[in-house]
C-alpha cells in the first residue's frame, strides 16, 4: 500500500513539475517583449541622462546633488517615455481600429445615394444649354 501512495505521490509530482515548466515556457515571448520595449527605455534614458550628469559635474555641484538632479531628470524622462507609450498603446488599439472601420465604412458605401434619391449628375451635360457644364 505505501509503494502505491509513494508511486502516485510520485507521478503527480512530474505532472505538476511539468505544467510548470510549460508555463514557464508560455510567458517567454512576454518576457522578450519586455525585453524588447525595456531595453531600448533605458539605453533612451541613459543617452538623455549622461550629459545632463556631465554638465552638472562640469559646474562642479557637489556628487550627492548631481546624483540627485540626475535621477530627478531620469524620473521626468521616465514619466514622459511612459506617457508616450501608453499613448502609443491607446492609439495602436484604439484608434487605428476605428478609422479603419470608419475608413472601409465610408469606402463601401461612398458610391451609394442617401435615402433611395438619385443624385444629379454633376459631370454631364448642361441641360439648359444642352452643352457641357464645364
């Protein structure tokens, strides 16, 4: 009886050990997109922060305060990068979405009359004159 109890602890203990591993394996391309976007966010910020670092050590401010000043004008940058990404992000699913159906909408529907009444026939004719309008 306990070879059995031992044998099934066993085997449910692979199962479990097996699910997490593949669901481990599920969140990898989350965390290369995150790589991804995260990366670049940083080189963007140390390329902005660098010489704002250089110019306050060239004023000869002391290093806690250029420290500090620095990472105030990193936190800005930061604050502004997301902000713009989440701006990036509402417009991608937001509003592309929309203007496309809009813009198919208006596509399908532009050679159609409103309301079952046939539209005067803007290039043809003058009627009056019996010549050309133009």
């Amino acid at each position: 009886m306990w070879s059995l109890i031992k044998w099934l602890a066993m085997r449910l203990a692979v199962v479990r050990w097996i699910v997490k591993v593949l669901s481990m394996l599920a969140f990898l391309p989350i965390a290369f997109l995150l790589k991804a976007v995260g990366l670049p966010l940083l080189i963007v910020l140390a390329v902005l922060a660098l010489p704002v670092l250089f110019l306050l050590f060239l004023f000869g401010l002391p290093i806690f305060l250029v420290l500090l000043v620095g990472g105030l004008a990193m936190g800005a940058l930061f604050v502004a990068l997301s902000i713009g990404m989440l701006a990036l992000k509402f417009a991608i699913f937001v509003v592309l979405p929309i203007l496309l159906v809009y813009k198919l909408v208006s596509w399908l529907f532009r050679g159609r009359s409103g309301g079952g009444v046939a539209r005067p026939d803007v290039h043809g004719p003058d009627p009056a004159t019996g010549g050309d309008a133009a």
